[in-house]
C-alpha cells in the first residue's frame, strides 16, 4: 500500500490493515496525520471508528474509504494493526488486544515516538493554595512569548455540581491578566460559530496570550507556540480527557507544562488518575490504567466503559500472559484441526458453537 503515513512515521502494508483511531468530529484524526490521498486500494482498509453518530457521518462524508463500523471480523482478515496513542478509550484497547490475540497471524506495530523535535510534557498537580504561584507561572511564560490554556470543565456556575467554571474563571484571570499587558480570549461550545473561530483566530495568531475554554478543544487545535495547560477541577475530568487536553501543548520545540488543578478532598480514583498524569506521558498506560478503572466496555458494542461481558475469572487487564499461551495453544490445535473435527476435539467443538453467535449492534443509533 503505497505512500501511507502514520504521523510522522510512514508504512507500507501489502495487506489489510486495521486501524484502531479516535476521531474528531469533522471526521479527521485526532493524533494522527494520515497521507488519506496517498493510499493506492483504499478499500483494502478496515477501519474501527471511534466517536459518535455525527463523527461517523462526517467521516463517510470524506468518501475515502469504504467503513463497516465495529465488526470484529475485520481484524482476522488483516495482517497489521495499526494502534495510535492519542486518545485511547478503554473499549479501544480491549478491542486491540482482543484482535491480537484471537488472530495468530496479526501482527501489531506500535507507534508511540514523539514527532522529531518535541519534548515530553512535564505534568504537575496543584490545589488552589498554589494558584498566586500558577499566575506567577504563566506570566514567566508569557513573558518569553509563549502563550497559555486554561480549561474548565463547566461553562457556568452549577448548583448540582462544586467545580471551576469558565464564566467565573474568565472574571478571574482578566483581573490578574489586565489590559493592555495581556490579551485574554474565550471559547466554548455555546458561543456562536464566527464568534468562536474569531477567537480561536486570535490565539493562533498570537494577538491573545491567554486562552480561556471548556474541553471543546480538545481536538483540532494545534498552536505550536502554547507551552501551558492549566486543566480546573482537573477531578472532574476522565483521564483520557486529561490526556487529549495535554496533547494540546508540547506541539513546538519548547519545553511545555501541563498543570492539573484540583481541591483538596479527593476521591481514590480521581487521585489515581491525576497520579498518573504526573508519571507519565505514555497514551498507552495511561489506557491501560483507564481500563483498569473503568472496565472494558463492550467489544462488539457501543459501551464505552464498565464489564458488559460476562467473564467470571478472566481479566482482560490482566491477565494478558495467559491470554497469549491460550492463543498459541489454540493456533497450534487448529493447524493439525482446522475444523476441530477430531473426537478428542469435541468438547472445543461444542464451546465454539455455544460462544459462535454474537448479537448484530445497530450502530446508527449511537448518539
């Protein structure tokens, strides 16, 4: 398959591939910068898309490629699985495990580099006692012209919920970041489209220092010279959501911060999550961790999240040595017994007849 680019790092498969991706919501990848045009047999590629019923037609709207959403039969008739970092759901990650390890002949790529010349992300976690020393912060990184986000989880005040919000967040920031010394520009989804554009047109261009936004830009923003992410109430968010929002900045060659905002009383999984954060950059623990705390989700499904299949001892998360010896024990009884036809098969006969079917998802009503 001639001149196709993952990212930076390009590939060229003669057979199927199967790609596990996120998705914006215009239908172009979120982590990745895929040569589209540049594919010679397009429906040669399986795809498993990730996102709602509006990021699904919007990437049919592309007509790049031919797209069956979901069907676990794609893996065993591709040779590679092509698996990216960016924004792993737990789902994601126990379908490509899954893929791998039911097809023996799968081989699966790991693309976890950072393009050429960008540094990891230092990750650190404040509460609101150090929030003169965030400001003090970002003012020593505008100063050397580089330019900040700062993300809230909600748009306003909400009585039902005690976390940051952007209406006061905004107020806020303007006091302590006054014209004419800082220009501060806001964004979010509520605001009208040319209102937002303008606003994001502000930030890229550099005439704003401070970007004031819930997480609708978590995709699709790319402004090199923004090395900060203040993420509020960072508890609020899940922790592929704190990652996306990390991926925002470290997009240039300078050295760029990702700071995690939260109360003091937290919970034994939002310190988990944000514990992690501080670690590591690695897309793909922080997915396994995700999975961990969250569960699997449905892999023939549309649940994201949760144990929607029934395994009274296996572990997915866990038990993934065992599931390879499994997988190298069944290829082996299959080479010799293709069709478990043998008597002393018989048992494996009747499990893969009781475990064969599998209830048809009606994807179109994912919302």
């Amino acid at each position: 398959m001639e001149g196709f680019h993952f990212g930076a790092q390009p590939w060229v498969y003669p057979q199927p591939v199967l790609i596990i991706a996120s998705y914006g919501e215009d239908g172009t990848p979120d982590a990745m910068n895929a040569a589209w045009g540049g594919v010679a047999d397009s429906s040669r590629i399986a795809m498993y898309l990730s996102g709602g019923h509006k990021t699904v037609k919007n990437i049919l709207k592309r007509g790049a490629f031919t797209v069956s959403m979901g069907d676990a039969e794609h893996a065993a008739a591709c040779d590679y699985v092509g698996i990216e970092s960016g924004n792993s759901m737990p789902d994601e990650v126990a379908r490509a495990g899954f893929h791998v390890t039911k097809s023996e002949h799968v081989d699966a790529p790991v693309i976890d580099e950072l393009p050429p010349g960008r540094r990891p992300i230092k990750t650190v976690h404040y509460t609101d006692a150090a929030r003169l020393r965030l400001f003090g912060f970002m003012k020593q990184e505008i100063a050397k012209g580089r330019q900040v986000y700062v993300v809230y989880p909600l748009i306003k005040e909400s009585e039902a919920m005690d976390y940051k919000d952007l209406t006061d967040g905004y107020e806020a920031i303007s006091r302590d970041f006054p014209l004419p010394d800082y220009v501060t520009t806001i964004c979010h989804g509520k605001m009208k489209p040319a209102d937002k554009e303008e606003s994001m047109r502000q930030f890229k261009s550099g005439e704003a220092d401070i970007m004031v936004a819930t997480s609708v830009i978590e995709v699709g923003v790319d402004v090199p010279n923004a090395t900060v992410m203040v993420i509020e109430s960072a508890e609020r968010f899940g922790l592929s959501q704190l990652h996306q929002l990390r991926g925002r900045v470290g997009r240039g060659g300078e050295q760029s911060y990702c700071i995690l905002m939260s109360g003091e009383k937290l919970s034994k999984e939002s310190r988990a999550r944000l514990d992690a954060m501080c670690e590591t950059n690695d897309g793909f623990r922080l997915a396994e961790l995700d999975l961990k705390l969250r569960g699997a989700g449905d892999i023939n499904g549309t649940l994201q999240s949760g144990m929607a299949f029934d395994l009274k001892i296996a572990n997915p998360t866990l038990d993934v040595q065992i599931l390879t010896v499994s997988r190298e024990a069944a290829a082996g009884i299959l080479s010799g017994d293709r069709g478990l036809s043998l008597p002393e098969h018989r048992g494996l006969r009747e499990l893969r007849r009781r475990y064969s079917g599998r209830e048809e998802i009606d994807f179109s009503m994912i919302s």
